[in-house]
C-alpha cells in the first residue's frame, strides 16, 4: 500500500536503510539507557530486576 503512495523507487531506498535504522536505533536505545538513570529502566527487564531489589 505504501509503494503506491510513494513509489517503487523510495521503497527500496528505505529498505535498504533498514539494517543500518535498526543499528542505530540499537545503538540509541543503549545509549539512553547508559546516560539515563539506568536502575529505573533496567528494573522493568526481568532477569536484571532482582538484582536491585532494596532489603528495606
């Protein structure tokens, strides 16, 4: 639906930028997580969340 909208063309143009998007947006997304408060967001992965647990 969208090639006709746009054109066969731009559909492969942006196909072939989708492993490099993905990349990047891996790459972001590990970023944000390093310069964020990392223990907030890491407390929502399951195998990691045990390890943050306050004995309170």
């Amino acid at each position: 639906m969208i090639s006709k909208v746009v054109g066969p063309k731009y559909v492969a143009i942006a196909k072939s930028w989708m492993p490099t998007l993905a990349v990047w947006g891996t790459a972001g997304g590990v970023a944000l997580v390093h310069f964020t408060d990392w223990r907030l967001i890491l407390e929502y992965v399951p195998y990691i969340s045990g390890k943050f647990k306050d004995d309170e």
